[in-house]
C-alpha cells in the first residue's frame, strides 16, 4: 500500500507499492517512483524523474525534469540537482542535463550535483560536496569541486587515498 500525507500534493499514480509520501511533498502527474520508497517532506519531483526501489530522499530536495535515481539510493537532506549548464529566467534555448545516480550510491546532506553527471554505483559523495564531474563506482568523493578521496569495499569500509 502506498502512504501519502494528506498535506502533500501527488499527482502521479506511477507510484510503488509500500512507498511513503510525507507532508509537503509535491509529485507531478509523470513521476515514476518505485516501490519500498521514502520521500520525507518538503521535496518536489518534476515530470521526467524517475525513482528506482528502495530510495530514501531526505527533505528539502528537487528532483528534477531529467533525474534518475536507480535502486537502493540515498539522497541527504538539502542535497540540489541542476539540469541546465546555462539557467536564465525564461531561457527559450533550454537544453535538458540528464543526471543518472546508479544503484546504492548515497549523496550527502547540502551537496550540489551538476547537470549531466553520472554518478557510479555503489559510490559516496561527502556532505557539502559541490559535484563536477562522473564520479567512479565504488568512489568516496567529497569537497569543492569533489574529488575522489578512497574508494568503498564491499564490506562498506573506506579505503582513503
């Protein structure tokens, strides 16, 4: 069964099951979210996003026309995706950044991902991280501009560079 607050405003059905809405969330009619998700309050998903299962978005974030989030992905609180190299008001040369965050990869809380990043699987990015660039799988990333810093095992421990 699918959970919506009732003081947030979803207006997609492309919705998985045991999925939470919280307050003040707003879903627009072409969201795609997966199943066993965790959208806590305050974000906004646009029309081209697509969730994969199992994601946990923290609040204050926007997920914008042209973000993807696959499986199992963790996505701190204030964390900013941008989809246009060259944002102005009322820009009629708008050219949409695809930004692709592969399955397990966590993003930490106040990050800002650039438009048109892959983000590798299974990878970390540090809070505050301002990412420029594709970021490796497995990679351990943080700063500004982000770097890459160690690169995680699979028994979920760090190895620092």
């Amino acid at each position: 069964m699918v959970k919506i607050h009732p003081l947030a405003d979803v207006q997609s059905e492309n919705i998985g099951e045991g999925t939470l809405i919280w307050q003040f969330c707003v879903v627009l009619k072409n969201a795609v979210i997966g199943k066993n998700c965790n959208i806590n309050c305050n974000v906004l998903i646009e029309n081209k996003a697509v969730i994969g299962d199992n994601v946990t978005i923290k609040p204050g974030v926007q997920i914008w026309d042209g973000v993807t989030l696959e499986d199992n992905v963790f996505i701190g609180p204030n964390v900013t995706f941008t989809n246009d190299t060259h944002p102005k008001s009322k820009n009629t040369d708008f050219a949409l950044k695809e930004t692709i965050v592969k399955k397990g990869a966590s993003i930490g809380a106040n990050s800002t991902i650039l438009p048109g990043i892959i983000i590798g699987e299974n990878s970390m990015i540090g809070a505050g991280s301002v990412v420029t660039k594709n970021v490796k799988p497995n990679g351990v990333y943080f700063g500004n501009p982000a770097a890459e810093k160690g690169v995680l095992k699979e028994d979920g421990s760090i190895v620092y560079f």
